[in-house]
C-alpha cells in the first residue's frame, strides 16, 4: 500500500540508524542537499564536502554569517525552505532540529531522495582517516579545538594539516576568528561526537575522548542510567584508545560499565591519585598535577604525570608541562586530554604540549571581547550548571580582585526545568546575576507553559549566598537586561554574557551602555 503524503509528513526521522555502510565514499553522495545548513554542526559538514568536491547546496530559515561564508566560498543558500529546493539532489542531509513535517523531508521522501541524518556524513568522512572525537556533556569544543590546534602547530607528515569538524569558530591571533571545519590533507580527523540525540553511536573512532558524562539531554534520555549507557556503547566501538575524564563521576561509571577489553585500552586523565579514585577497572591513570600559583595571571600551568607503559614504546615516567592561556582547571583537563590524543597518534609529547601554548580559545570560550572603561567584557557559551560553575571559576582565577556580573540567557525549557536549582548554586559563584528570557532553540514556549527564567531566580532566593537583596532577577527583555548589568559595573569589575542561544549579540549593547556610562565606570 503507497504512503499517503500525510503518512509521509508524519514518519518519525531516526537519527540512530545507519545510513552507510563500511565501504562508502563521500564521492557516493551526487548532489547534496543540506536541511538548515546554516547551523553550526551543518555548515562545517557542507564546508568539508565542498573541499572534498561534493556538489553541495543547502538551506536555511535566515542568513547569518554561517551562511554567508558558504556562499564565499561558491555554496549556493536558499532563504526559506520549500519542496522545490530539493530539485536536483540525490542526497538530503537533516539535524535533529527538523521535523518530519519540514516541506524538505515531505518533498525528498516522496521523490524517493537518500535521506541521511549529519552524523551519517561525519561518519562517512571517518572511513578514510584516523579520528579522534570528543564526546561530553560539556567541554567538547574546546578538546577538539585543542587537538586540531596541536596537529595543525606542530604535526608533520600524516599528522599535518588534519581535518576536523568542529561546532564551533576557533580564536585566531589578532581578533580573527577561523572556522570549524576543514578537510585536509593529513591523514587525521578530530570530531565532536555529538550525544544529544544518540547520533554519535554511529562512528567507529580510533581515540575516543570523554570528557564528561553529566547527564544532560533528559528530554532525549529519559534518564541518567539511559545517558551513561550510550556513553558505555560509544566508547566500546573506540578501535584503538579511550582518554577519560577521572575527575568526573559520570565518566568513572562509565568506565566501570564497559568489559575489561575496552577498559584495557583505557587512558584515565585526572587531578586525583589512584587512591582517591579507587577501582578504575584496569586502566591506566595519567595524573594532572595543576599549579595554584596562576591565580590573577593570566595563564594556566599543570604537569602530566605519565606512567611507563601508557603509550607504545614507552619504557620512562613522563613528566608533560603544559602552559595555556585559557583559563580554569577544566582547562587543564581538557588540554590534557588534547595532549595524550595527539601522543597516542604519534606526536612527541613536548610538541603537542607547546603547541598549546598559543591556544587562544574556542570562540565564544572565555572569549574577552573589550575593555570598555576599566570594565573586562568576556562572552561565553557555556549553558549548563557545571559548566557555568567552571567558568566562574575560571573568572576567579583569572580575576581574583575584581567584582565578577553575569548576564545568563538560560537555553531549552526542558534544561532549565530540570537543572533550575544546579543554575541558581552555579551562578551564586558571581557576585552580580540578571537572567534573561529563555532561548527556545527546537522547544517552544506552549509546550513548557510554566517555565520561564524565574523558576531560577526563585531557587536562588533559598541560598544563603546573597550578595546583595538584588543579586539576581528575571528579566525577559534583553536589551533592557545587558544596559542594566552594564549600568551596575564598576572600573576593575568583569561581565560576562553567559549562554548557547544568542546573548552573545548583547555584547555590543554592554559596550555602547558602559561607553556612555562614563562616570560610574570611571576610577
């Protein structure tokens, strides 16, 4: 019996099913369509197809810098999407943010077009390369960001110019800001390994970096039992080595879930000794050893502490210094975890760690934007409580003085009904909070009647932190939020615009408001 074109609207899209096999080619493809290619894990996939000479082509909702770039670099974009933007194309490739009801999806189905969800491609784009991908529930860019950047610094022969498929802009020395994608000529991929949908089930890396396993996506998952296990499937399909995450606990009963196989060729990074961590399952501990002493310097120092054994050929106790300029001990375990990835592929260690050296940050990680009138404007991604926790952290670290506001636009209604008490303890770290209205992204307001940011600003109201009897509030309006943090800062103090949705754009109007707000801001 032939699906009727409401049949074919309502068929549930499975992000979890295969859509290659072993032997496919990206040259397989033909025409390519990409639903949302404006998106930031779709338009560094459309980018990687182009320069691997894919015929490529997409739509979006709205331009945005995303999509101009593609069109720079000769990608056609279609405002609006509509069934007859899929004319022409053999494969349509979607997100998990698109419906079964998107007029693309109704259009390539009833024209019997190859439908494949993103990871499906980045799978495809890891058959021909060695890969290292960087799962967590936070963290994943800057890992990621770390390895390409130590491949790119100081790899040479197969490790030189590596590909990687980053959701995110890299820090560029000068103010620039360089994409996350690239297909190179190395023979290395680096690969967040997305796992809010169960998508990242699919690849089959060589390394497999877990910096965390806090259960996040419960609108996915259901559960944290349900989370873990995908971390646990993941992980076993990892062909050579595993680097986790000690310091985490999420991450530690993952390790004790999979067999001892995979345990084997399991590399534990931690702050913590042997001892404190108790049964890590027949791993290999790798020890950080941070300094406290970069406190209001500016910089990051730890020492890895590398056992005899852990790496092919390695008969000595490797001592690894490690120097950053991005902030935080979350940093130190992410670079650590960067370092021993590109030791494993075959770097020598004191390369991969001073290549680190000229890191500069994901954009949008601690990304300070400007100094306006004595007052450090910082804008960062972070949209999780222990995420936010370590920024802060980091903020403290870096100014210890200083009088630290926060502008936060939580991100999903789902997220923030489930964490609104973990959001009001992360952020009692500032001295200074307003919360904005809530980014929706793929939820919508009907659908959480409920749940706006003052769920948040009613937990705070029960901490014993308070700084002051205004300390945090619910502000929906975010222009009217960014002039009023701006208009509560000091000379010497540091704002940070905190979120994954689009608080970032109230950079500017902070900088415009302190700039007109001469006197308060004044020493």
């Amino acid at each position: 019996m032939s699906q009727t074109a409401n049949d074919i609207r309502l068929t549930p899209l499975d992000p979890t099913v295969d859509a290659f096999d072993a032997h496919a080619h990206v040259a397989d493809l033909g025409p390519t369509h990409f639903i949302g290619i404006g998106g930031a894990g779709m338009s560094v996939l459309a980018e990687m197809l182009h320069e691997e000479g894919v015929e490529v082509r997409g739509s979006d909702r709205e331009r945005s810098d995303k999509t101009k770039r593609l069109e720079t670099l000769g990608i056609e974009v279609r405002i609006g999407q509509r069934a007859e933007n899929v004319a022409g194309a053999d494969t349509v490739v979607y997100s998990s943010a698109i419906k079964p009801s998107n007029p693309e999806i109704v259009a390539a189905r009833a024209a019997g077009l190859r439908i494949v969800h993103r990871s499906d491609i980045l799978a495809l784009l890891m058959h021909d390369r060695r890969t290292v991908t960087v799962a967590g529930a936070h963290g994943k860019t800057t890992t990621s960001s770390m390895i390409a950047h130590i491949l790119h610094e100081a790899g040479s022969g197969a490790l030189a110019d590596p590909s990687y498929a980053i959701g995110g802009s890299i820090q560029e020395p000068g103010g620039g800001v360089g994409d996350g994608g690239h297909a190179g000529s190395g023979d290395v991929l680096v690969a967040e390994a997305d796992e809010s949908d169960g998508s990242f089930a699919k690849y089959r890396p060589d390394i497999a970096v877990i910096t965390n396993v806090e259960a996040d996506h419960l609108d996915h998952y259901g559960t944290a039992e349900a989370y873990r296990h995908a971390f646990v499937g993941h992980i076993g399909h990892a062909r050579r080595r595993v680097m986790l995450c000690g310091d985490d606990a999420g991450a530690l009963a993952v390790l004790r879930a999979v067999d001892a196989q995979v345990a084997a060729r399991t590399v534990v990074y931690s702050t913590h000794t042997a001892e404190e961590l108790g049964d890590l399952n027949g791993a290999r501990l790798v020890r950080i050893v941070a300094e406290s002493e970069s406190a209001g310097s500016g910089t990051e120092h730890c020492t890895l502490e590398v056992p005899a054994g852990v790496f092919d050929g390695q008969d000595d106790m490797l001592r690894i210094a490690i120097g950053l300029r991005v902030p935080g001990l979350h940093n130190a375990r992410n670079a650590a975890a960067a370092v021993l990835a590109a030791v494993d592929l075959g770097m020598e260690p004191d390369k991969a760690a001073g290549a680190l050296s000229t890191f500069l940050g994901a954009s949008r990680r601690f990304q300070i934007r400007s100094v306006e009138k004595g007052v450090t404007v910082v804008d960062d991604y972070a949209h999780h409580p222990t995420e936010i926790a370590a920024l802060l952290d980091a903020a403290r670290r870096r100014y210890p003085d200083s009088r630290i506001h926060v502008l936060f636009q939580p991100h999903l209604f789902s997220r923030t009904r489930f964490f609104a008490g973990e959001f009001a303890r992360a952020l009692a770290k500032a001295d200074d909070v307003i919360v904005t209205g809530i980014f929706p992204a793929r939820e919508r307001q009907e659908d959480y009647p409920d749940v706006t940011g003052a769920i948040i600003c009613d937990q705070a109201k029960a901490l014993t932190h308070t700084p002051q009897e205004d300390w945090i509030r619910d502000v929906e309006d975010m222009q009217v939020a960014a002039q009023m943090i701006a208009l509560r800062a000091h000379h010497g103090d540091v704002i940070i615009t905190v979120g994954a949705g689009d608080i970032t754009a109230m950079v500017p109007v902070v900088l415009h408001a302190l700039e007109a707000h001469r006197d308060t801001c004044e020493a």
